[in-house]
C-alpha cells in the first residue's frame, strides 16, 4: 500500500513500471486504484469464471421413448438407460406416441408407463403424471434428493449436533467466550490510492 496521491503521480508510477493502473474502487472517497497488467488480470477473472462455469451442475433433459405394445425386456433395458440418467442428476421425459389405431389401447400405453415408472422407483421419482400431449402420452421422471433417501439418519444426528452444540457452547462459557476475529484479504494486498484532483 502506497498512500494517497495525485492521479498523474500514479499514472506515471505505473508507466515507470510498465504496467497499468485499474480502478478497483472507484466510489470510494479517495478512488482506490492499484498497478498492474490488465491482460493478465482480465485472463484471470476469465479463467475464474469458467471454472465457476464448470463446478455449477444444470438438469438436463433427457427423452426416453416407449411404444403400446413393448415387450417387457425392452422396457427394463430402456429403465436402466433412465436410471443411469437419473443417478446423473438429469431428468427424464418418458413420452409414447399412439399410432394409427394404437388409440384405442390408452389404458395399456397408461400400464406400460406405470411398469417403467416402477422400474426407475429406486433412482427417480415421478415429477409430472402421464398425460396427453397429442397423440403422445409423457411423464417426466425426476432424481430422488440424497436428502430424502437419508431421512432416517437425519434425526439421530442433528440431536447428536445438538448435542455437541450444546458441549461446545458450554466451553465457550468457561473460556470467557472470547472469539477472534480473522481480518480480510483485502488488507494484504498492495493497492494504490488514486486522489482525484
């Protein structure tokens, strides 16, 4: 950290060092600004951007398609498949299309969802119920939450947490309850103040 100074001084600070002056804080009173090579600041906050990108997982969409009168190998070789988009975290749109008389048979294309729905109870749950868009009967099919699945273990440990609360706030007590408070990175880094004339 520098200090404060006149705009040209720290415009010609940075041309002394080859590098740039960016505006980190231009409300502040005075502006805070800091040197430094805008290039590779911005490839960072790119870089930074992307990885965020990549740890943020978005449901996709995936179509499973059935027929009337599917046999009932074919139905849990097309359940796996949707199991294994449902333990991805994706959902799953069940549709089967009636053709030409195919019409007629709506309570076996209403069974034949059911029979595939029950084969992909263990990784999904039903989201949207059969129903008619067209000519085409849908589902859609969504995972089951981890939270969900582990409802039984919840209750022993949030009383065992409370529990250790309960211990840790006893120890608090009888330390004098003193905390520290952990200062911020911002103060570590090396900005320069920019005083507007």
């Amino acid at each position: 950290m520098i200090g404060i100074m006149s705009r040209n001084e720290a415009l010609a600070l940075a041309e002394e060092k080859k590098l740039d002056l960016a505006e980190i804080s231009p409300n502040a009173d005075p502006p805070v600004a800091k040197i430094l090579d805008f290039g590779k600041y911005r490839y960072d906050l790119q870089k930074r951007a992307k990885e965020t990108k990549k740890k943020q997982k978005t449901m996709q969409i995936k179509e499973i398609r059935l027929s009337t009168f599917i046999e009932e190998h074919d139905i849990m070789v097309k359940a796996k498949t949707a199991n294994k988009f449902l333990k991805a975290g994706d959902k799953v749109k069940v549709s089967l299309r009636f053709r030409g008389r195919e019409r007629d048979y709506v309570n076996k294309g209403r069974d034949v969802m059911n029979s595939f729905a029950e084969a992909c109870s263990e990784n999904g749950v039903i989201d949207k119920k059969p129903s008619f868009e067209g000519r085409s009967l849908t589902m859609f099919l969504t995972p089951k939450s981890a939270d969900k699945s582990n409802k039984g273990g919840k209750g022993r440990k949030s009383k065992n947490k409370n529990k250790n609360n309960s211990g840790n706030s006893n120890n608090n007590a009888n330390n004098g309850g003193s905390e520290k408070n952990i200062g911020s990175n911002a103060e570590n880094q090396n900005p320069e103040n920019n005083k507007s004339n």
